[in-house]
C-alpha cells in the first residue's frame, strides 16, 4: 500500500507542475528559464529570479541609433567643442605650473653638512677634568682625575649646558708614565689610574644619540716599554724594524743632525741593539717606522678598535712628524735660535713630507669604510701650524682625501696693541676658504691659557671671534669661565719641564675650577691632594658661580649664548666679509651671510674707549634686529642705522641680525 500512495503523490505533483498557470505569475515574464528546480533529498523546490525593479531590465541603444546620434550635426558640434575646451585647458593649466616653478621663491641652498661641520666641540683632559676615587677604597689615581668624573657631568648635563655636541678626550691609552699619555704601551687598554676600557664603553652608552666622541690618536711614536719597541730592541721579528733605527757608535757621531722638539739630538743609543733609534720627542718616546708595511696594518688595526668601539673621530697627533725623509741628509741651519735647539734648523726633511700626507689618506680611507650608513660618518682631524699652501695638503693631494678638518688658532699675536688688525689679518689669511673649514681653538693642553696670554677681559671678544667663524669651535676645557694658568707641580708632573729651555705645561692643566665651597673646588675628594695644584682663584671663579643668579652676562654665559647663535645658517655656512673700521681700527667687524637667510653683523671693540658708527662700510640693509650683547641688555624692536648710530664700549661685543 506503501508504495501505491507514493506512486499516486508523483503522479499528482507532474500534473501540478504541467499546468500553465505559471505564465500568469509576473515573476516569469514568460521565460521559464527564470526557475530553477532544486532537490534536497524527498523534497522539491522551485527558485525564481527575478530582476530588481521586477520589470523589463534597460538593454542601451542599438548600434544604427548610436549612428544616428554619432552623424548628426549637433552633437558634432558638441564633441568638437568639448575636445578644445579639454586642451585648452590642460594648456592653461601647464602654462600655470611654468609660471609658478618659475616666479615662485626658491628654497635657499643648504649644503649637505655632516655633524661636524655643524657642532661645537669641547676638548678635556681627564686627569684635570674631575676626580671621582672615594676614600677607603684604595683606587689607582687618587686626586687624578677619570673617565667616570667626564661620565658624571655627562649626568649632570655640563656639556649640554654649554650647548657643545662633540666630546674631543685627550689620550687615556695605557702608557709608561712619562708623558701624560703620550708615551702609549698598549693602544687598545685604558690607563689604569682614568679607568678601564668598561669606562670608555659606559662612555660611549651615556653619549649615544647625544654626543659625538673624538678622542687621541698618537700615530708617531710609543713609550720606550712598549711590546714592540722591547722586541724591537732584541730584533725579534716581525718588530726588528718597527722603529727608525741607524748605525751608530756609543758617544760617536749621530746619523745627521736632526734635532728633538724639546732640543737636543733626535737620535738616541741604544746599547741592548747597539744602534740609534729616532725620537722626535723625548728619548722615552721612539719613532715607528711609518713607512713599514706591518707598522701600517698596526695603526690601521688601532683605528678599527676603537671604530667598533662606536668613537666616531681621531684627532691624529703630531702629524707634520709621521715621516721623515730616509735619504738621512742633514738640515740647514734657520739663522735664530741657540744651537741645538729646535728652532736652529729648518726641518725639511723631518716635517710635512708627501708620505705623511699618504698616510692620512689611507686612515681616512679606514674611517670612511665604517661610515655605513647617512649620520655615522667619521672625522679624522689634524692640528698643524705652518703656511697655508702646506696646510692644504693635509686635507688633500692628488685627488685623495685626507684630513677632514685642520685645527688652528684665529689668533697668533697676543699683544694687544693693534689686535683688531692682527685679527682681521689672520682672519682674512686663513679662515675666508669655503672649501676647507677648519676648527678654531684659542689655546690646549700644551699652549698658556689664552686669559692668561691675553687678559680675560678679552675673552668674550675671542670667544666671539672662535665660535662665530666659519668652521667650528674647540673649547679646552676650563674656556668657558676663562681659567688662567696655574701653579705647576712640585716636583713637576711635566717632563718636558726638565730640558733646557722648556714650559712647564702643569701650568696649563690645572684642575677644573668647579665650586667656590667644596674643597678642592668640587675636582675631588677633600682628603685627596690634587696632581696638580689648583689654580689660585678658583674661590671666585668657577663654574658654580658663572651658573649663579645674577650671573647673567658670566663668561660662560657669553659662551652659551655664543654656540646657540653658531646654529643659525649663516654662521653655518654663509660667506664671510671681515675687516676693521676705518675710522678706528680697534673696531673689529665681520658679516656673515649665506644666501636666502638672514645675515649677521659681527661687531668687537678691541680699544679701550666707546665708539659710534653706522658701519656703511659693511654694505647691509639698514633695518638690524638686535640678537647678542656680550655686557648689556638688547635692543626690543629694528634698529635703523640710516638714522642713529651704534655704540660700542671698550672690550664688548655685540651681534646684529639683517635680511
């Protein structure tokens, strides 16, 4: 029976789907190919489609009607138009973009300067800068101070106060004791009594991102107890030549009569070899051979070291000394100076010689292998004092790079009748050169102080001089609130100090004046002596008291002040105009001015009277805007020049800015 009522269910359900009353429904639109039939196991479905509107869909125009359109004469008319219409106006619109590239202002040019063509630098010596050994703890270099006592005023933000932005260390490598540093036996350690080579690299962490760090790099010679020059001496390979050795005879004639630095025969015996080796300075101090292969890969290995230790500059030392002429002829005599001391002979076979100039080259050629990448670029730095064509090739020759910057004074002559005019000569000599910037230091580790050399009533006028010339600044440590020499050592620290005829450079390198309360003026510990005795006016001339209120126009100020106004473009690299006034010319004036940025006038008064001028002679717009007085409260509001004159006392210093 089953199977009889399915038979008859199928039967009735054809007979439902025969039926035509599906044409009436408007779902259809007589097309029954808009149902589809859909079976899910026993059970039928039926789906229809149907279009959105539910009515007959829009199939366009035919093909003969768009020809009727396409022929017809309006819409030609109209097409035509449209077509000109669309080019005129995409002429219009190129013909506007011509007009506005070419009358709008341009962008001024900015050339594509590096870190250290922008950042002021700030030279310490870290055995003076600050002690931070603690009593009871038994360190090595108590009252000398260390690499962490730079760390601390890194934390303290000293540097970032004075605005500086590149930290220049002097030598810290580990060394035999007789010159400060100078005498290295390992460069790849740290002198024990500044710290460990940890401290360099806390150093370097504490400065990332905020400071560049240059540091020492001693080329020309090692100490006398170095590895090599001990091998050297035992002629054990591969340092048998490491070092300039010549035949010789115990208290017998030298090789030649090349002289010392410091005086005194370049040439000293050794009785373990039974030969002479060179020493441009002290006999503790002996000559490598630079023109030795091996020698090369040493020093180049050095840079390396220290360029994976993340140093970003080497201020290479002595470096008219790298090589001397081999063919070991004698040097003329230079008419002044006592026999036997330097300045007797004219060195021309023992400074500035073409391979010195190689040498720079291939460590630059080292430095820029590890700049990588934009921002990491290194600085190889020299300090030379001759003529300026000679200068020259330590920055290049032969098409080669060598030295980036050149380090030299703006000042030469320290008497301070007609200084104005000495500086505007200096100046003028070397410092107008737009090519090869240098940077200005007024004095170092080595030279008198320059407020003791000069007065420090005229430090800000030179510290204006320094900071505002093209190039940038290097300030020794102490500059910034005019430290003077101090009271050397007794017995001396200095062993330069010992020769006939000599400085006593512990003068120069007295500890930073820090505090007028603590003992030992903040530098170290009170129960501490200091290495060298501080200097005797350290109670009212210190950075607590420059920082002070009421302070307001302190040195150091004056300096701050000075590297922020460094920044503007001008000063960065605009072109430089100096000259004295012609009306007094004690009166020094300097414009500095690149080309779509505001300019600046340099104004010194070298005299000691007041003076008044328009200074038509600088060839500026009238209209100034008053930005630094290096004594004096500004000017609100433009000055104009065409109606009043400026003033200016004895020893100030004051900065205008013109468009």
């Amino acid at each position: 029976m089953a199977d009889e009522s399915t038979v008859d269910e199928k039967a009735q359900l054809k007979a439902e789907l025969a039926e035509p009353a599906v044409d009436d429904d408007p779902k259809f639109n007589g097309n029954v190919e808009n149902a589809k039939f859909l079976t899910n196991g026993g059970d039928v479905k039926v789906e229809v489609e149907t279009s959105s509107s539910g009515g007959a869909s829009f199939t366009g125009l035919g093909k003969e009607e768009l020809l009727q359109y396409a022929n017809d004469p309006f819409w030609k008319k109209v097409r035509v138009i449209l077509f000109i219409l669309f080019w005129v106006g995409w002429i219009a619109m190129l013909a506007a973009a011509i007009v506005i590239i070419v009358l709008a202002p341009r962008c001024p040019h900015r050339p594509d300067l590096k870190w250290y063509d922008k950042q002021a630098s700030y030279q310490v010596y870290p055995k003076s800068f600050k002690d931070t050994n603690k009593p009871g703890k038994a360190e090595p270099g108590e009252g000398v101070g260390d690499l962490q006592g730079i760390i601390s005023e890194l934390e303290d933000g000293h540097f970032q106060d004075l605005g500086v932005e590149t930290l220049y260390i002097n030598s810290f490598y580990k060394s035999g004791g007789v010159d400060n540093g100078m005498d290295v036996v390992d460069y790849k350690d740290v002198e024990p009594s500044l710290g460990t080579l940890a401290h360099i690299r806390k150093l370097r962490k504490e400065t990332k991102d905020k400071m560049r760090l240059v540091v020492d790099f001693i080329p020309n010679h090692t100490s006398r107890n170095h590895t090599w020059f001990v091998s050297s001496q035992n002629k054990q390979d591969p340092y048998t030549d490491y070092y300039v050795w010549k035949p010789c005879t115990k208290g017998g004639a030298m090789p030649n009569n090349w002289l010392s630095v410091y005086g005194g025969s370049a040439w000293e015996y050794d009785d373990l070899r039974g030969e002479c080796y060179l020493h441009t300075f002290l006999k503790e101090q002996p000559d490598l051979d630079l023109m030795n292969e091996d020698v090369r890969k040493e020093m180049k290995d050095v840079l390396s070291f220290w360029l994976k230790e993340g140093i970003d500059g080497f201020h290479v030392r002595n470096a008219e000394y790298l090589v001397e002429n081999m063919t070991l002829g004698n040097e003329i005599a230079s008419g002044s100076g006592s026999v036997m001391t330097y300045e007797s002979l004219i060195h021309d076979h023992t400074t500035h010689q073409p391979e010195s100039f190689e040498l720079l080259q291939e460590w630059r050629a080292v430095l820029d292998t590890a700049a990588n990448k934009p921002g990491r670029e290194k600085a190889l730095i020299v300090t030379v004092d001759t003529d300026m064509n000679t200068t020259m090739k330590y920055y290049e020759t032969n098409g080669k790079s060598g030295a980036t910057y050149v380090r030299m004074s703006p000042i030469t002559n320290y008497n301070t009748n007609g200084l104005a005019t000495h500086l505007k000569d200096r100046i003028q000599e070397v410092a107008v050169d737009d090519v090869h910037r240098k940077i200005w230091m007024l004095d170092n580790e080595n030279l008198d102080r320059i407020a003791s050399l000069i007065g420090d009533e005229y430090m800000k006028a030179l510290l204006a001089v320094q900071i505002l010339l093209p190039g940038v600044s290097s300030s020794y440590y102490g500059d910034e609130i005019a430290m003077k020499n101090g009271v050397p050592a007794t017995p001396s620290k200095d062993p330069v100090s010992k020769l006939p005829n000599q400085k006593n450079r512990d003068a120069f390198r007295t500890p930073m004046q820090w505090s007028s309360e603590q003992p030992n003026a903040g530098f170290t510990d009170p129960s501490f002596m200091p290495w060298i005795p501080l200097g005797t006016n350290y109670k009212t001339n210190n950075v607590q008291h420059a920082k002070a209120y009421h302070s307001k126009h302190s040195i150091m100020n004056t300096f701050k002040q000075l590297v922020l106004l460094a920044s503007n473009e001008s000063i960065q690299f605009g072109k430089t105009v100096v000259s004295v006034l012609k009306d007094n010319n004690d009166i020094l004036w300097m414009t500095r001015k690149a080309e779509g940025f505001s300019g600046y006038l340099v104004i010194i008064n070298l005299g000691d009277s007041p003076f008044a001028s328009n200074f038509k002679e600088a060839k500026i717009s009238n209209t100034l805007m008053h930005v630094f007085h290096s004594d004096g409260d500004l000017i609100e509001g433009d000055m104009d020049l065409s109606k009043r004159a400026v003033s200016i006392a004895p020893k100030h210093v004051h900065v205008y800015k013109f468009d």
